[in-house]
C-alpha cells in the first residue's frame, strides 16, 4: 500500500529559526511533490512544488528531494509566528493524477 | 482570477436527512475532485472528475453518497442519508490536467458537515 508517513508533531520552533519538516514516501515510481499549508479550520494551501531531486527554493520556503532515499522536506527559513500551521505533505505517482496524502506535521512558531 | 468556490460554507443536520454541497472549479481547470477530511488526517479522494466522466470513485460509498457534473464545469455531491459518521470537512479541489504540466490542486474553503 502507497504510504506517506510525516511525524504528527506538534513542531515547536522559536521565531527567526528554520523549521524543518520532513515527509518520507514508500513509492519508489512517485514523481511530483506537494507541500500544503492549513491553517486552523481552513482548506490546504499548496505552497511548494517539486519534481526533480535537490532542491528548489521560493522566498522563505525551500523544498528538498531526495528520491534515492525517498524523502522530501520542506524548510522555513526565519520562522514567523504567521507559519504556524499544519503542514501536509502529498505524492502522485507516474501517470497518475491521485494525490497521497501524509497526515500532516503542526508546527508551532513560538514568539 | 477566482479560486475554487464552494457552498454552504456550513451545514448542520439530523441523521438520516439528505444534504447537497456544490462547487464551482476554477475558470479553465478541467479536472475536479472532492475529498472528505477528518481532524488531524489528510484528505481522503471520494471522486475524481475528467471534465463530466467520474474517472474514480472507488472510495466514494455508493449506497449513500453520489456526485454529479453534468456539463464538467461545476460539480454537486450528495449524501442521503446522512450518517451520524459523515460528519467531516468535505473539499472540493480542481486542477487543470491538460498536457505535462504539474497538475497541482488548488482546494475550496471546504464545507463542514456536523450530523446530529
């Protein structure tokens, strides 16, 4: 069974760090990468995609693919109490449009 | 350009009475799909539309839910009757599949379902 595995958390991080969230996939053919951001009674925002390994930054976020080690991880640099949220991490596999979906990590941005 | 619209943002009803949520993908966005979310979980896909073709809906339970999207633009889905278990935050999200882009999914605001 195609498994998407992120640690539940919660993350605490104090303001200006880096947080680093990791996301681990057991399908060794996904091909796309997704990083959700949901805030608190809200919809999933995606904030980052990637699809080829190493890394691909936009703004404050960074995104890391390792598809040897099937692992993707998102990094937020200068944390701001804004980020807290539950990030979730999701995976389609190729030729496939179905998105599996890790049940997210809560990262707490403490001031 | 507007996001994925849904409603009623809210609905709260008896066990064993009908309920109806709509959505309206973004303009262009040929593929949609509805997901029920649970606390603490991810989505989980009920249906998936290409266009008017449900291209899969093996989760979606037959004996209560049914969705419909008659000219593939904007999408119902129905669940009668409703089960003390379908409370949840049904999503309805679209992406446009059409060549070899990235085909991400961009959600609505989502309805929460409280069954009584």
């Amino acid at each position: 069974q195609k498994e998407v595995e992120q640690n539940s958390g919660p993350l605490s991080v104090p303001e200006g760090a880096i947080a680093s969230l990791n996301c681990t996939y057991s399908d060794r053919v996904s091909q796309s990468f997704f990083w959700y951001r949901q805030y608190s009674g809200k919809s999933p925002e995606l904030i980052m995609s990637i699809y080829s390994n190493g890394d691909k930054e936009d703004g404050r976020f960074t995104a890391q693919l390792n598809k040897a080690s099937q692992y993707v991880s998102l990094l937020i640099r200068d944390s701001q109490p804004s980020d807290s949220a539950t990030y979730l991490c999701a995976v389609r596999g190729r030729g496939n449009y179905q998105l599996i979906w890790g049940a997210g990590t809560k990262l707490i941005i403490k001031p | 350009e507007a996001g994925v619209v849904q409603s009623p943002r809210y609905k709260i009803i008896e066990k064993k009475q009908p309920v109806a949520f709509w959505c309206n993908p973004i303009s262009g966005h040929n593929t949609l799909y509805w997901y029920l979310q649970n606390l603490g979980q991810g989505p989980e896909l009920l249906i998936r539309y290409e266009n008017e073709e449900a291209v899969d809906d093996s989760q979606l339970p037959k004996d209560r839910f049914s969705a419909e999207r008659l000219k593939g633009v904007d999408s119902t889905l129905k669940i009668q009757p409703a089960e003390l278990g379908d409370s949840a935050v049904y999503l309805c999200a679209s992406s446009s599949n059409r060549g070899s882009g990235p085909n991400e999914q961009f959600f609505g605001p989502g309805t929460r379902l409280t069954v009584l």
